[in-house]
C-alpha cells in the first residue's frame, strides 16, 4: 500500500514545563486474544481499568434488564470502548453473566486480568529495550542494548525523534533543556518518530502520522514475532503468525500501545509510565491523546486509512485485495438444491 496522503492538517504541541496526571489506558481486547491487553501502569497507582471496565458492563447491563418490554430496552452502546472490551471478556469466559452477582468472583476477574495485563506489557518493555536498537540505523555514539541511561535526549539521534515538533534539535540550548529536563515534553507532542521517515511536514501534521518504520517494526515484534520486525519477512509469513498468535485486526488502541513502547524504549525513562522524581513523561495520557485522536468523529476517514496501513504492513494483509463475491461453491449447491 502507497504512504497515506493527506492534505488535512491537525494540532501537535510542544514541550512545556509542566505534566498533567497519569490516566492509565488499556488496549482493546481484540489486541491479543491469547492474553490480557497490556494494560500501561503499576499496581496501585490508580483504580484498576479491568475493575472499572467490569462496573461499566454490568451498568449497562443492569440498564437493559430494567425493561420488562424487551422492544422497549435500550440497545448497548454502538461507540463504547469499555462495552466492547466488557462483551469481549464475557464472551471469552462461558458463563460469566450468571456469575456477575457475584462480587467475589468478579473482584478475582479483574485482578487476574490485571496481573495478566502487566505482565505482557513488562514482557514488552524489556523486549523492546534491546530490539528498538536493530529497528534503527546505525547510530555514533552507538545506542546501547541493555542500559537507557545514553538514550532519550542524552543521545543525539535518539533526541532528534523524540523532540517536540515545535522546538528545534539543532538548537544547543534546546538540547541542554531537555536534556536537563528543564523544559518537558507535554504528552501532547507527537515527536519525529512517529511520521513517515521521521519528518514532520509544518503544513500537514497527518502528513505520514503513525506511518514510521519503526512503529510497524516494533508491531510486528511485539504483536505478530520478533523476527518478522525485519521489512524481509514475507507477508504471507507475517500473517500466518498474526493468525496463529490470535491476532485478526488492527485497532486504534494498537497503535497507541506500540507509539507509547516505542516512546518508552527510545527514552532515558527508567520506570513505566509513573510520575516521579527524574521522570516528567506522562506515558498514560500519551496513549490515550492518541487514541483520543484517532476517534474523533473528523478523524473517521483518516483512521481507517492508517488502520488499513497497519492492517497491511503488520499482519501482512492486503486491504485492496479484490476478492470474488460470488458467495463460492457451497452457495452454488444450495442455490441449486433450492431450485430443484
């Protein structure tokens, strides 16, 4: 598929002195079917999302069964995220809506899908942290594999993708106040990395969003296997282990989870996503401004085009391919056993 063209342009900020609070996100279910979305944040931090997903459900739920007349109860949402993750985890465990009284086995629910969560997506940070480097080119100094205290601003090729759009790399005191953290980067920035050959068109701020080789690297490490992150990896190759791996479909929360992994693995950041001492990046609201952005209703036509990209060059399917719409041989034999 030809790069996404686009003459709309769209908001990206710059770096600022402050961070808002974290809001913890969670990637759709449909992201990894063999095992709870990672969700991005620490125990303890906040309320738990599968716990608050699990209450969203049984609200709606509880709405619906308030009707006698069933013509007259309201359908389920049709644009709800969490409604949709919540009927996937019903569905994905049999029995499971006869159980929702029950406030003991919905508590051990939501914690095992929350150990499940953080462990996949620490398996994920650690397995970027060396990989990111291959899904680069060469650098001077060279990026190293096992240690991030070189990486983010500190490196010079690494700071120039992750630098603000607003704010220029060549700029020495630029570099000395990121470095030194004394200017922040907003989660709001969408920095170089995540275009199309890592520039960033000042007319056209979707100009080549989300269309960077090392985002579709790094899905397809993460998502599909390591060693199909290499661009030689037959397509065919490629979805034969998204199939296998239970991976169907590209989601806009699969494209938040692999921008916010590969912000993470190209910084210094040494913890995930908390706001601490040394650590200024808000990794949780960065996920869900871009995830925000891809489901803006003015955003409809231009994400499914970036999902269709994905869709091709992650699982290796191709979303122009024509296929014959005949209904195929079965239906030609009903079709004829009805005409006998």
């Amino acid at each position: 598929m030809a790069p996404i063209r686009s003459s709309v342009s769209s908001s990206a900020s710059s770096g600022v002195r402050s961070s808002s609070p974290p809001a913890a996100p969670y990637p759709s279910r449909e992201d990894r079917q063999r095992r709870p979305s990672p969700e991005l944040g620490e125990e303890n931090e906040q309320p738990k999302r599968s716990a608050l997903v699990l209450n969203h459900g049984m609200k709606i739920l509880a709405d619906i069964d308030d009707f006698d007349d069933e013509t007259e109860a309201p359908e389920p949402p049709a644009d709800d995220p969490q409604w949709d993750l919540f009927s996937a985890i019903m569905d994905g465990i049999p029995g499971s809506k006869r159980k929702l009284t029950d406030e003991k086995w919905v508590a051990e629910i939501a914690r095992t899908l929350d150990k499940g969560a953080s462990s996949a997506r620490s398996d994920d940070v650690a397995s970027l942290k060396k990989a990111v480097v291959d899904f680069l080119p060469t650098c001077d100094p060279p990026i190293q594999r096992t240690s991030k205290t070189r990486r983010g601003f500190h490196h010079p090729y690494l700071g120039l993708l992750l630098c603000p759009p607003s704010l220029d790399w060549s700029n020495d005191e630029i570099r000395r106040e990121l470095r030194d953290e004394i200017t922040i980067v907003k989660h709001t920035a969408y920095p170089p990395f995540l275009y199309r050959n890592y520039e960033i068109e000042s007319g056209d701020l979707l100009e080549g969003l989300f269309e960077s080789s090392i985002l579709l690297k790094a899905a397809r490490h993460i998502f599909v296997s390591p060693s199909s992150a290499d661009d030689e990896c037959s397509r065919s190759t490629r979805a034969g282990n998204a199939a296998l791996n239970g991976m169907t479909k590209i989601t806009p929360a699969t494209i938040a989870y692999v921008a916010t992994q590969v912000r993470f693995a190209l910084s210094s950041d040494s913890v995930f996503g908390k706001k601490v001492k040394n650590h200024q990046f808000d990794s949780y609201a960065f996920y869900d401004n871009i995830l925000s952005l891809l489901g803006q209703p003015e955003m409809a036509d231009r994400t499914q085009l970036i999902l269709e990209y994905w869709t091709e060059n992650v699982l290796g399917t191709d979303s122009d391919a024509v296929y014959d719409d005949d209904g195929g041989t079965a239906a030609a034999i009903l079709a004829q056993l009805r005409r006998a």
